[in-house]
C-alpha cells in the first residue's frame, strides 16, 4: 500500500498573533517542504485561518492594483473580454455563488492542492486532467501551431504515463519529488494561476505581459497550498471558497 511522503512537523501554536503566523507562512515559501498537518480544533484553526485569510486577500488587492494600474497607465488596459462577466449576467446569482464558491474551489483544490502530499494515484488524476483540460488552451493561447502544439500534447502525455506507470520510475521519481518539492511546489502554483488565462478572451497585450494578469490568481495559490500541507484539504476548500464568494460580492456590489 503506498503512503505519502515523510512530513516535517511543526509545533503548532495555540493562539499565534499575526507577526507570528506572518513569518511561518514566509519561511515555508523561502523553502517549501511537506509539513505535518496539524489536527486541531476549528477554534484553534480559525484564528491563524483568519489571518492568512486577510493577508492574502490583502496582498490580491494590493498589487492587482498596482499591476492593473500600471498597464493602464502604459496604455494596455485592453485586456479582451472575460468569461466569468457572460456568466455573471447571464446566470442566477444562487447558481454563480455555488459555482465559484463551492463547486469551483473544491474542484481547483483536489487536482492542484491534494497531489502536494504525495501518492501516485493522486498524481496520475491530476496529472492526466492538466494534461487533457488545461494544456490545449495554454497552447492554444501561445499562438504556436496546431501542429507543434499537437506534438508537445502528446509528448507530455507519453511522458506522463511512462513515469507513473512503471513502479521501478515512479519510485524514482517519488525521491526527485520529496528532494525537489519546492520546484513541485512553485510548478503547481504557476500553473494553477496559467490556468486562470483561459478565462480571458481577445487578449490584446504582449505576450510578455500576459502572465501579469493571472498574478493574483497565483497570490492565492500560494496561500491555498499552505492551507493544504499545514492544516488540510478540507481548510483549503473552505479558505478558497471564502475567498471567492467575497470577490463574487465585491464584484456584484461594484456593477
């Protein structure tokens, strides 16, 4: 029976004040590892919750402000249409709450945030589901043919299955994933927020300038994978689906 990897435990403070919970969250992105979940209490769990929560919705605001800001003051602030406007107007208010805060969340997090504690079968779901539902539109989006971007579809997913379809590989590559996941880390985090550009249509901005548009959607990735390996799945759900129906309230308040 496979188990996952080897975790780091971490004391668990019962009662962290801000600067505290702060620092951890910025010592463990300097050098992401596995931590020991910490099964605590809700009412233990909440305050630190709470805090990562405002610091992350905190820093979204902030610096899509400044990015934002700063491409409209270059003049590029024509960033095509995007898909969740349409299904904002077109779609009852009970429906997109359920959609982006609960559906949404809980499925972002089990294919992104679930295979952060390893096992294979976890890594083979979320593996071929990048592979077959966010990859074409990344490539679709380069604006690379349709020949190359055949050849690297198929050349990802050959290479996928032949790893984690051999035990002899997907032994090996278990020890490259514990020795290197802070690249394992960080590559889930970009992609998570590439994903999101899918959303955007029409772009007109330079190639170079279009990951800027995702920055916040990659600010939350990073707190929602600290949720996952620090507490649970299940609080990154929570923390994500949050995070997701106060945007969605902004946003209707705002319109």
């Amino acid at each position: 029976m496979e188990t996952t990897l080897p975790a780091e435990k971490v004391e668990a403070k019962p009662n962290p004040s801000l600067p505290e919970t702060v620092l951890d969250f910025w010592h463990f992105l300097k050098s992401p590892q596995q931590l020991q979940a910490q099964h605590q209490e809700p009412k233990q769990i909440w305050k630190p919750l709470l805090q990562l929560f405002v610091l992350k919705f905190s820093l979204s605001l902030g610096i899509s402000l400044l990015v934002f800001g700063l491409l409209q003051l270059l003049g590029l602030d024509h960033f095509g249409s995007h898909g969740l406007d349409k299904f904002l107007r077109e779609t009852h208010p009970l429906l997109v709450l359920l959609a982006v805060a609960v559906v949404g969340p809980a499925i972002e997090e089990f294919f992104f945030r679930a295979p952060l504690r390893y096992t294979r079968k976890r890594l083979l779901v979320s593996f071929l589901t990048i592979n077959i539902f966010v990859l074409p539109p990344l490539l679709e989006l380069s604006g690379i043919s349709t020949l190359v971007s055949a050849l690297i579809w198929l050349t990802t997913l050959a290479l996928g299955l032949w790893v984690l379809l051999s035990d002899e590989r997907a032994r090996h590559f278990r020890r490259l994933w514990k020795e290197h996941f802070g690249a394992v880390f960080y590559t889930f985090t970009i992609v998570f927020a590439l994903v999101h550009l899918a959303n955007y249509e029409n772009l007109n901005l330079p190639s170079a300038l279009i990951p800027l548009l995702v920055v916040p959607q990659f600010i939350g990735s990073l707190f929602w994978s600290y949720i996952r390996l620090r507490f649970s799945l299940t609080w990154a759900i929570l923390a994500h689906g949050s995070s997701n129906a106060l945007l969605l309230a902004l946003s209707y308040l705002t319109t």
